[in-house]
C-alpha cells in the first residue's frame, strides 16, 4: 500500500518497488513508441473527399484549439477530434459535438505525443 507524506512544501510517494517498476516500464515503452492509447471524436464518415475536407475546415473553424484528423482508410474518409487521455474527457466534447453532428461518437486511438504541443 502507498503512503503520502507532505513535508516542507514537498510531495513524497512512497510505494512498493513493483509499481516503480512498471511505471518506469510504461514510461520507457511511451517514449519508444511516441503514442499512447487514448480517444478522439469521430465526428463524420463519407467516400466524398470533398465533403470530408469541407467537414474538417468547418471543424477547426469552430474548434480552432482542438485538434482534427481526416484519416483515409479506402474508401473511406473520416474525420476525428481531440486527443483525450481518457474516456471522461472525449465525453465532455461529445456532448458539445452531438448537437452539430448527431452521427458522432467517441472511439479508443493511438495518440501521437507530438500531436499533444
């Protein structure tokens, strides 16, 4: 069992070897693969570039701090917000995007690192 400890304005974890370890594990395994798992908004699916490049632009107009990917995966188009550590987070949005395109909903992707600055 872990037990925390403040003492002169600084935080102490104190917690057994094994969960260090596999913290440092998951930590090494994230820097080797620069992604983790995560969740985007899939907003809109179409065969139509035109109207998936349409649907994008509108997106980032609307949304200009999120971000937003058309994926193309023949033949179709789809276009994803967000990059959401956690399922909580992508549901906030959801909610939001519901309203403007009903077809959304929320899905687990691979969340590049340098997609996050």
């Amino acid at each position: 069992m872990s037990q925390l400890s403040k003492a002169q304005g600084r935080l102490v974890l104190n917690m057994p070897e094994s969960v260090d370890t596999l913290l440092q594990k998951t930590l090494e395994k994230s820097k080797e693969t620069h992604s983790f798992s995560g969740y985007r908004i899939q907003i809109f699916q179409t065969t139509d570039r035109k109207k998936a490049f349409e649907i994008k632009k509108e997106l980032i107009s609307i949304f200009p701090d999120e971000f937003v990917v058309l994926i193309f995966n023949e033949p179709n188009y789809k276009i994803r917000l967000g990059n959401y550590r956690n399922k909580i987070e992508a549901q906030k949005m959801y909610h939001v995007l519901m309203k403007m395109y009903p077809q959304t909903f929320v899905i687990p992707d691979k969340i590049d690192i340098e997609e996050l600055n």
